[in-house]
C-alpha cells in the first residue's frame, strides 16, 4: 500500500513573499478556494501577527475554507502565538504553526540566543499554543545548518509539550539530496519520538533542489512536504508543489507513495497565480508549462503521433491541460505537417504535400512558431495557384518620406531573368507598376488589402489583390512575414491567372 503524503502549501504565506507577488484579500481567497478544490490538505493562509491586513485573510480563509487544514505562522513569541490563534480560531481544522531557528548562526546573530535558551523557549511556546490548538507545528528554522542531536533534543521537547508536526526546512536551500537524506537519519535515529508525530519538510530553492531535497526527504520518512503552487517563494522560491505531486504520481513505483491531490486541477492553479500575481511560469516550467507538453522535432512528433508515450512520461490531461502541442516549426518533419493539414480538414496528394511542406518549411525559417491560421492561408493559396509563367526572383526598394519610392523587381519566366524599374507613390505601387512593365501589358488595380494572419512581431502577413486586365478581373493571394514581399507575390499571382486564362482563351 503507498504511503500518504500530505501537502502543506505555503503559497499565500511564504509564497507571497516573493517579490511582485503579494496579494489583496479577495485574491487570497479565491487561491485558497482552489487550494481546497485540488484536496490540499493544510494552507498556511499567512502570518497573523505581520499585518492588519494579514489577520484579516487568515481570519477569513480559516472561516471560508471547509475541509483543508488552515494554519496561520507564528514566532515562537507569546504575542504571535496568540494572534495567530485569534486568526484560526473560527476554522473547522485549525493548526498554530511556531518557529524557532537552531542554528549557530541564526542563534547568535538574529536572536542572540544561547541553544539551552532555543531549547527552553521553543517548548514553553509550544505549550502555549497546545493551550489554544490541538494541532500544533513546529519548525526548526535553518535546520540544515544545525547540529543534528541538538535538533534531537529540541524536537523531543516540543513533542513532549504537545507538538503533532514536526517540520525539517532546509531554510537557505543549503542542503542537497543525499546529504539531506543521511541529515534526516540521522535526527531520526537520536529522536524516537519522531516515529509518533508527523514529520515534514520545506525545502528553498536556492540550488535548484528545493524539489529533489523534498523527495529525499520522503525517502526519510517524512510524511508531510510543504511546498507553493510554481514554486514561488523567497529569493529563489521553494519546492512546486506541481513537480513534487506528479513526480510522485509518475514514480511510484520508486517512492511508493501518493498525495490526495487533484492532479488535474493543477494546471488551473498555476494559472489563476500567474493571473493574480502578474508572474508569469518560464515556457518549459516542468508540468504546468506552455512547453510542457509541446512538440516540435519531427523526430519526437514522429514518436508522439505513433505512440504518445514514446516522449510524454505523462499525459497533458493528468495535470489540466486539454491536450499536447504539435508545435509547428522549422525543426518539424512531414509526418507531423500531413497530420496537421488533415487536422485542419485538408486533404492532399502526396505531390501536393511535397510543395506546401517546402513552403511551409519556408515560413517557418522566417518565424518562430507557425500557426494553425498560417497553414490554412498557405493551403488556401495553394488551392487557388495556377501554373506560374512569372515566378519572383528579387525585388529592391528605396522609400521615405524625403524621396520619391523606387522598386527594382527581377522576376524569371522560362528560366530567364527579367528586371525593371519603376517609381510610384510608395513602395507598393512602385512594385506594381514595375511588375506591369515587365509583363508588357496594361494593369489596372482595383483592389488591395493587407492582414496579419496571426499576432506578433514575426507575423504572416497576408497580401491580397484584384486586378482588372484583358477585359477580365483576376485576384491574387501573397504570403510573407515581409508585407512588401507578400504584395509582391499576390501580384504576380495574378497576373500568372491573367496569363493562364488568356492561354486557355488563345
């Protein structure tokens, strides 16, 4: 039978100290609501003492929230303990949750404390906040940097005056797996007592192993692991409570144990943080990343359309995302475009694909990524091509506003090279009227439109133009991330259908 983890998230408290992270009150509650949805077990809903503010949303998660745990902070003073109490009070599971640091360091230059002076005040607070709470938490604040037996002796105090949970940060992020592993056996070994209390870890992320370190710490027998939705947290963060949850969920066949977390309400939970705090997750933040479950290589889209588990250890759904991306792009292969096009309700021959895989691969060394709307306006003037009897070879433009447009177009008919140049009222009808010159007979522009397929600096822009010559009328389509480009070739797609239909007629 899996062990059960307990997730303890401190995104509204230690979360919330990142910096641009802070949140109103209406905010608070609505993450705690999706907290409680995803059966987190405990929310540390803030630190009483810190703020009007503060008491104020921890008083009303803790009368909100109706099946989590809520904790409030508090300092191993009797002021905070009672405040926090105060806060927590009308919750249906109420926890106070004390701190004292044990490490040299901390003891002699934030507290001035001696250790048999940590010792006695960690279990008088302890006893004070058992007076008030069933559930009581203490945390040896920068345990990693502490004696090990001294943590055995404060951690046998606090338990003996009433602590149900004993909490194990590596503070700083200091620590590292292994290290961290034998750190916990060792304490363990020295304190028995341990064995009868809920032992939990909170792990920064300093060193990029905030989430390593909590997992051996499961490995250690800890049974609670505290954590924040993206791993948002001071200075570098803390442990995601997303990575740890799947990585648990995936592997459990090494760690043999399960959280209560509704894995696919996690993806939801990132984003409604990213929405309140204004923080966005970097694209290939494991889980709940926009890359998480994208595909670009043609090799792993190959892989993927084959068999999903060939490249995802996971599915997107597991964690709230509706499906995968095949992310089109220069690195994408054929298989993976003929799949898409037949997504999009095209059907192709394979000659047919070969072209517009070519032109595809074209614009996708101009952009970044290449948009469902970008092939289906590629497909689209594809279908409505006529055989080319002009086909674009270069063009040169000189613009301003202080000088009269000019445009040199070379285009190439029967594999030889024809060039004119042209002046007109801007570079586009400098172009044009080039282009007229070179085919050698009257065009009249009736109509021209000029769109973005898509957003962002490197969009397709999609030029469209209708033409009046030899008594008939004659549109044409261009694309190009260049918008003089893309109306260069939309009129020279039309003049081709002019010279197709007059070929047809003759």
């Amino acid at each position: 039978m899996s062990q059960r983890i307990k997730i303890f998230d401190t995104t509204l408290r230690d979360g919330e100290q990142s910096p641009g992270c802070s949140m109103n009150l209406a905010e608070k509650v609505e993450l705690a609501k999706q907290l409680e949805r995803m059966n987190v077990d405990v929310i540390e809903a803030g630190f009483a003492i810190s703020s009007p503010g503060d008491f104020l949303s921890v008083k009303t998660i803790a009368e909100t929230v109706e099946n989590s745990v809520v904790a409030s902070l508090a300092r191993a003073v009797p002021l905070d303990i009672d405040r926090a109490w105060e806060a927590v009070s009308g919750a249906k599971q109420p926890r106070i949750h004390t701190f004292l640091a044990t490490s040299p360091i901390h003891m002699e230059y934030k507290l001035d404390m001696t250790p048999e002076q940590v010792l006695e005040t960690s279990e008088a607070m302890v006893r004070r906040a058992k007076g008030y709470c069933g559930d009581v938490e203490f945390s040896a604040e920068d345990a990693t940097r502490s004696d090990p037996l001294f943590l055995a002796q404060v951690f046998d105090a606090v338990i003996r005056a009433g602590a149900t949970t004993i909490n194990i940060p590596d503070t700083v992020g200091y620590a590292v797996p292994e290290e961290f592993y034998e750190f916990l056996m060792k304490i363990r070994r020295h304190c028995p007592a341990l064995d009868s209390v809920t032992v939990a870890v909170h792990c920064h992320n300093d060193l990029g192993l905030g989430v390593a370190n909590s997992l051996a710490g499961i490995r250690a027998g800890a049974t609670q692991i505290e954590c924040t939705i993206n791993g948002i947290g001071e200075r570098a963060g803390n442990a995601a409570m997303e990575e740890i949850v799947m990585a648990l969920a995936t592997r459990r066949d090494i760690y043999g144990a399960q959280t209560g977390i509704l894995t696919t309400e996690l993806v939801r939970a990132s984003k409604l943080l990213s929405r309140i705090t204004g923080v966005n997750v970097q694209p290939n933040k494991a889980i709940v990343g926009e890359n998480a479950f994208a595909h670009e290589a043609g090799i792993h889209q190959h892989g993927v359309l084959k068999n999903k588990k060939t490249y995802e250890i996971m599915t997107p759904e597991s964690v709230g995302f509706k499906a995968n991306q095949m992310v089109l792009g220069k690195h994408s292969g054929k298989h993976a475009f003929r799949t898409k096009l037949k997504d999009l309700g095209y059907e192709v021959s394979e000659d047919e694909l070969v072209v517009a895989f070519e032109q595809f691969k074209d614009i996708a060394d101009k952009k970044k990524l290449v948009y469902d709307r970008d092939i289906e306006a590629l497909i689209s003037k594809r279908l409505a091509e006529v055989p080319a009897v002009y086909t674009l070879d270069r063009f040169v433009i000189n613009s301003g506003n202080s000088i009269t447009s000019t445009a040199v177009i070379s285009l190439i008919k029967e594999e030889k090279v024809y060039e004119k140049v042209s002046r007109g009222e801007g570079p586009i009808d400098a172009a044009f009227k080039a282009i007229e010159k070179i085919v050698g007979f009257s065009i009249n522009l009736e109509d021209y439109q000029l769109r973005s397929i898509t957003e962002g600096e490197d969009a397709l822009g999609d030029a469209f133009v209708k033409l009046d010559a030899k008594g008939g009328h004659f549109t044409g389509r261009g694309l190009s991330t260049d918008v003089i480009e893309a109306s260069i070739l939309a009129y020279v797609n039309a003049v081709n259908k002019i010279l197709y239909e007059d070929s047809l007629v003759s």
